[in-house]
C-alpha cells in the first residue's frame, strides 16, 4: 500500500472520528434537554454505535478497501480528542440553541394557532350560545303567555274535576287496592 493511501485513509478516519463525536454531543445534549425515557436513551445507543461502526467501515472501505490497519484506530481516536479538545462546547453550545430555537417557534406557532383558528371558533361558539339561549328565553316567554292565554280553558275543567279526582282517590275501593299493593310489596 502506498504511502497517499495510508494519508487519505487516515483523514477518513480523523473525519469520521470528528463526526463519531460531533454525533455522539449532540446526542447527548438532545437526550437531556428533552427528557427521553431509559429505554429509549437505550435503544438510541445502540443506533449510534451502529451508525458509527457502519460509517466507519464505509469510509474505511472507500479509503484502503476495508483494510485494517493500526493508523486506522490511531486516526478514529485523534478524530475524536480533536473533537473534543476544539469543537466540543461550541457543537454543545449549537445544539442547545437550536432546541431553543425550535421550541420557541413552536410556541410561536401554538400561539399563531391560538390567535387564528380558536379566536374565530370561540367568537362562533360565543354566538352560538348566544343565539340558543336567546332563542330559549324568547320560546320560554311565549309558552308563559300561551299559558296566560289559554288559562281559562284550561283551568275551569281542572278545578270542576279535581274535587271528583279527590274523593276517588279517598275512596274505600282505591284504598283497600293501594294497601294490597304495599303489602305485596313488603313481602
């Protein structure tokens, strides 16, 4: 193997080194701000040592055919220190602004919602009942002055019945049948 392709396979490996650590914070700082459960923390792990291995040995295989060899691990661990060592707290930095970023806009949003879809809605539902209860107070009212109305006709045979309806009820037959009734019902 010729010396341009050990240097170009080492600059893949620093690269891919810088990206393993540039994925890894803001990973990290994602998983904290947002709160993500164990098991997720768990399973995004996992996706990320799988995506790193698969960049890994795909720009290993694109630098010196998939060969391994010990400048190889030496590039992937200077990637990662000089991540770290330079590009670290300003990346971490980035992340957290962005995630600010993104929940503002999305308070943005609610509130834009809020303003131009419930506005309106709560203005209808406003009228709505509005329009229902004065339409109740308004059918209320005519039913009273109906009855007003009507009173007289209705009246008069009520009060010629009620007298009869009285002493039927009192009478010696109903009341002999609603004693046997509460008998029964008491067995």
């Amino acid at each position: 193997m010729n010396p341009a392709v050990q240097w170009i396979t080492l600059i893949y490996m620093l690269l891919a080194g810088i990206a393993m650590g540039l994925a890894y914070d803001s990973y990290r700082v994602l998983s904290l701000k947002l709160g993500f459960p164990k098991w997720l923390n768990a399973l995004l792990d996992l996706l990320y040592w799988v995506a790193s291995a698969l960049l890994v040995f795909r720009l290993l295989y694109a630098g010196n055919q998939g060969q391994l060899r010990f400048y190889v691990v030496l590039g992937l661990f200077l990637g990662v220190w000089i991540y770290f060592l330079i590009f670290s707290i300003p990346v971490r930095r980035f992340v957290v602004m962005l995630i600010q970023s993104v929940q503002y806009m999305c308070r943005l949003l609610w509130r834009f919602i809020k303003i131009a879809v419930g506005g309106p809605v709560l203005w209808l539902w406003r009228v709505i009942k509005g329009t229902l209860l004065l339409l109740g107070r308004v059918l209320l009212y005519i039913f009273k002055l109906l009855l007003r109305l009507t009173k007289p006709i209705w009246v008069l045979p009520v009060r010629w019945v009620s007298p009869h309806l009285s002493r039927f009820a009192h009478s010696g037959r109903i009341r002999r049948i609603t004693e046997w009734i509460s008998r029964r019902r008491h067995r």
